[in-house]
C-alpha cells in the first residue's frame, strides 16, 4: 500500500541545559500505510514524544522530510498540516461546555454554524457522549474529559491522529475500556493514528505496528506478535515484556547452552542469544525436544491465575517463569526442574553481556 506518511531520515537535536547536545531522534525512517494504527515505545528520553512533535509541527526538524499522502509538510506551519493532535493532559477550555470545547478550532476556521453543529454532533455520539454538549467539561469525569479531548482533535476531519500518552492520566479499568473504544473509533474512521505510550501491554493490545525506539533510533518496528516472538535484536527483547536471555554456542545445526543442553537450529556457526519467554516454562516435560532447568525457588508470587517465579540455577542463573495456577504450588527454598520445548526457538544475533 502507498504511504499514507512517511517519515525520512529524520534527525533533531537539543541543546542541554550543561552546554551540551541530546540527539533525540538520529536519522529515524519510517512508513504509516492509511488507516494504520502504530505505537511509538520506547523508554523516557527515547525521543517517542519528539518524532510526534515533529510529525505534528509542534517541533522542526534539523534535518529530514516529513510526507503526508504524497506532500511534504516539513516546513508547513502545525495549523496547516492536516493531523491533530490528542495529549496527555487534555488542555480543554473549563470555561466552554463540551460542545463549544469540540466546535472550537471549527469556529475559528470560519465554518458555519449550522456546519459546525452537525459535526460536534457526529462527534459526541461517536465518543459515546450524545445528550451532554451543554454540559461544563468541569463536571466530567476524567474519561468524559479524555473524550471530549478526542472529539474535538476529530472534529476537524484530520488525515492523520497524534495521540500523545493520552489514557496515562486514567484509572486501569477506564484505561482498559477506553483502549477498546479508541481502536473501534479508529477502525470506524478508517485514518492513521500515532500513539505514544510507555506501557507495553497497551501498545501490544491497540496496534497494528509497534515501533520500539532506543536512542532516537527505530530498533524494530513490527506487528506485536512478531516483536514479541521474534525479537530483531537484544534491545527489543530485553525491553517488551520478561525475557530469559541465554547465551549459546552453534556448530552445524546444533546449538549449545552452557549446561550442555542442545537444541537443533538452522543458524551458522558462531555465538548467539537464546530468547525464552518465561510462559514457555512449565511443570510437564513436553512431548519431543525439551530444555529442562533445575534450580532452586528463589522468588514466587501468586497473581491468581498464575505463579510467577524465580529459579536460581547453577549454570544459567536466575530464570523467570510464568506457571499458570493449578495443583501445585511453588515454596521458597525448594527445589524445582521447569521444562520448555525444545522445537521452533528464537535465536537473536546478539551475544548478551
């Protein structure tokens, strides 16, 4: 599909308040195809929140392009480029009602009034607020505010939504409710949406495409499930969610953990990283191929449906599983064997420190 945006070799750098220079974004490229939705994650300072800036106008780029169906918009006023922008704290105007809140950047661009009435109406009911247009935004709740915030970014019609940590201010039953609406809104409408956000189990729940960002740089961008399975580099699979990563030796067709242990991989000789995700441990042996690690219980906690534990072994150090809750239950000081099969792993290029 053509780009609906598309960012080129962006870079920007500030200067630091010591005289020095913070490169937050280092040449990052990337692609939004129409109707995407892509997170932006990364940890603070990874520059997640400066790309949307830029793509939104709010900040300039030092160098780069910034294309928006087919037109550059790089040196194109933030009034001029047709996104809107949703932030974190929601900036509503306390003295308006809610339907002068979502018809404002409408009455300022000279609409008519009848016009803008039909719009903040099409609005309201799509964010399931219909019947409260004459309401203060004082006398809402913070997932009613978050909505209003919502309606009036997408009362303008805009080709392309920024949204900047906007659920981060909400409880985590609103937030998980509001993740499912504002992917319904989005597939209704059928534009592209850039969402930062810290959380991870948020970006793997709302995106089609996750861009995880280290150092101002894109170090993978894919849907969840590949980031997850298959982690491109050590970065990625250190930083979206747990990770056991274990070193290991390849000759041929084998490779080799540092208690011994082989598995079969198509991988070329030399060193490599073993990923193995801690719900991929279990009490059972498995059927065929299995990596089996004995140890000792350094730490478990019971979350209701599942243990989560920490296996102190002699050769790997510590593991970390996730068992689901059954039978039996794991006490700190025993001794445990966790199995994993053996078939279908993911080896990263990367030789971990």
């Amino acid at each position: 599909m053509p780009a609906h945006l598309e960012v080129v070799a962006a870079r920007k750098a500030f200067r630091t308040p010591e005289g020095g220079v913070m490169t937050a974004l280092d040449g990052i490229s990337v692609k939004l195809a129409s109707a995407e939705f892509v997170t932006l994650l990364g940890p603070s300072g990874c520059g997640k929140t400066t790309l949307l800036r830029c793509i939104s106008g709010f900040e300039t780029l030092d160098s780069g392009d910034i294309v928006i169906d087919g037109s550059a918009v790089t040196q194109m006023p933030a009034h001029r480029r047709p996104v809107n922008t949703v932030f974190q704290r929601y900036a509503l105007f306390n003295h308006m009602s809610v339907a002068r809140n979502v018809g404002y950047a409408l009455e300022i661009a000279g609409k008519d009034k009848r016009e803008i009435r039909t719009r903040v109406g099409e609005m309201l009911d799509l964010v399931g607020l219909a019947g409260l247009g004459k309401r203060s935004v004082s006398q809402l709740s913070g997932g009613q505010q978050q909505r209003v915030a919502l309606a009036r970014a997408l009362a303008g019609k805009p080709k392309l939504l920024l949204l900047d940590e906007p659920l981060s201010a909400l409880d985590k039953n609103l937030r998980q409710k509001m993740q499912q609406e504002l992917k319904a809104i989005q597939r209704e409408l059928g534009i592209g949406f850039v969402f930062v956000t810290h959380d991870q189990e948020e970006a793997l729940t709302m995106s089609d495409r996750i861009a995880v960002l280290a150092h101002g740089r894109i170090q993978q961008i894919d849907a969840p499930s590949v980031l997850y399975q298959r982690p491109a580099n050590l970065f990625t699979a250190d930083f979206l969610g747990e990770s056991n990563l274990l070193p290991v030796t390849l000759g041929g067709t084998t490779a080799t953990l540092a208690d011994g242990q082989t598995f079969a991989t198509p991988h070329p000789a030399g060193r490599a990283t073993l990923l193995l995700r801690p719900e991929a441990l279990g009490f059972a042996l498995p059927d065929g191929p299995a990596l089996s690690f004995t140890g000792r219980i350094a730490e478990t906690y019971y979350s209701g449906k599942d243990h989560q534990i920490t296996l102190q072994t002699p050769a790997h150090g510590s593991i970390r599983a996730v068992i689901r809750a059954g039978g039996q239950s794991p006490e700190i000081g025993a001794d445990l064997t966790l199995h994993a099969p053996a078939i279908g792993l993911h080896l990263i290029d990367e030789v971990a420190g």
